[in-house]
C-alpha cells in the first residue's frame, strides 16, 4: 500500500449491500483517514461484520463504490483478490487459525505465501510470538491454547507482515478480562506504529478505553459519527441497550 497521508486509505460511496430483499447495508458513505483507530459499534445484526467483510474482499459490493488507498476494489478481479488482501492484516473473532500446523507455521503462512527468505521468516516469527507473549508456544498446536492464547496468535498472524490496515472483528469478543486487556494493548502498540485499525465491537469496556472515532450502524444504516471526546461516552449512554 501507498503512503499517502494526504488522503483517506478507505473512502465509500453510497455503498449497499443486500442479499435477495433484505439489506445488510444502506446507503454508506464514509472516509477513513490513515492511522485511524476506528471503532464500529451497534447492536447484533447492525451490518457491522459485513462492513468489515466488504473491505476485506469476502462479499461484493451490491452498489456503490470502495476505495482502498485509491483502488477501486470493484475493479480487482477475483485472481488478484487474494494479492490484494496481502495489504491487511485481518483478524477474526473465532480464530479461524489453522488446526494441523503448529503456532509457528499458523503466524509463518503469511510471509510464506509472499516468498520470504526462511531466515527472515524466522527472525520476524520470533519476534512477533515475543511481543504476544507466546515464543514458548512456538511448537504447540492451536487445539491445546486457551481461547485468549489462540487469540493472541490471531494478532500475531495479521501483524507479522507489518500491515497499513487491520481489520479485526470483535477481537475481544470471547475472552476473559485478563485476556482481552492483553489484545488491547496489542492494538493500541499496531495503531502507534503508524497502522489504521478498524475494529467492530459491541463491547462497551472497549468502546469506553480505546479509538480516536467511533461510528454507529443500525439496521445497516450509519446513524453516528464522533471522534474520541465527550461525545464517545455520551453516544454509549444514548444507546446503552445496544451494547448488552
């Protein structure tokens, strides 16, 4: 990805998404400055996965328009998709690690796919299990780790080839207190390290410690937009029965 500050890394033009009759999405139109921490909250069923799906290339835009760092990405054909997708660092809230290969190879498979050397392969895996705290877990198999360790290595596996962009998807959503604050604090050291993070969440702790912008889709509709002052907690009050 480009490195144009000047310009948002995501822009969305009246952008709907809708499967036979319902819709999942109305009508968005959204610009994404780079080095944000974006937060999208709402209730269950609000579209905030399939908003974060529709960045990343899983699902078509029914209407509208999606520029990623000045690609449109209705132009970029399902060959290129997977190349594209290299641009992100995704993580998902069931893990979605790969059950057979060790913690190891689940965080190595992504710099494997890009043709690293092995040495270097190696150095960045090590460092990034260091950083989540699990080096000591390099040769364990995800089915032995505790959800807030499988988590982990989900972080280290989006963040391991430095992305511009993450995109997590209720990334807290499954832990423990304990756990949570550790993927927290993971984000947060990402987003200073100069990367945009946009997270969807329903989790109110989170939504009260973290993001400098906070916008709110009900019913597939964007109904907020605030950035990280009063407003932020004001909004959650607003609205509390949606984060229950």
């Amino acid at each position: 990805m480009s490195e144009n500050l000047n310009q948002p890394i995501i822009r969305m033009f009246h952008v709907f998404r809708q499967y036979g009759a319902q819709k999942a999405l109305t009508d968005i139109t959204l610009d994404i400055d780079s080095n944000t921490f974006l937060l999208v909250t709402g209730p269950s069923g609000a579209g905030k996965s399939t908003l974060l799906r529709m960045l990343y290339l899983a699902e078509p835009v029914s209407q509208g328009q999606i520029i990623i760092d000045g690609i449109n990405t209705s132009r970029i054909s399902r060959r290129r998709k997977p190349v594209f997708r290299r641009n992100f660092g995704i993580i998902f809230q069931n893990y979605k690690l790969i059950l057979t290969k060790t913690v190891f190879d689940n965080v190595a498979l992504s710099l494997e796919v890009m043709g690293e050397r092995p040495d270097m392969i190696r150095k960045r895996v090590h460092g990034i299990l260091r950083t989540v705290g699990l080096e000591h877990r390099q040769h364990a198999y995800p089915i032995t780790l505790s959800g807030g360790e499988q988590q982990r290595i989900a972080v280290a596996r989006a963040i391991v080839r430095n992305p511009k962009l993450v995109l997590a998807d209720e990334p807290t959503g499954n832990l423990d207190s304990d756990s949570a604050e550790i993927i927290l604090n993971l984000l947060k050291g990402i987003h200073r390290n100069g990367a945009t993070v946009i997270i969807a969440t329903h989790d109110r702790a989170l939504i009260e410690k973290l993001g400098d912008r906070l916008i709110q889709l009900d019913r597939g509709m964007l109904v907020g937009d605030f950035k990280n002052d009063i407003r932020f907690s004001e909004s959650v009050d607003r609205d509390s029965d949606s984060y229950n």
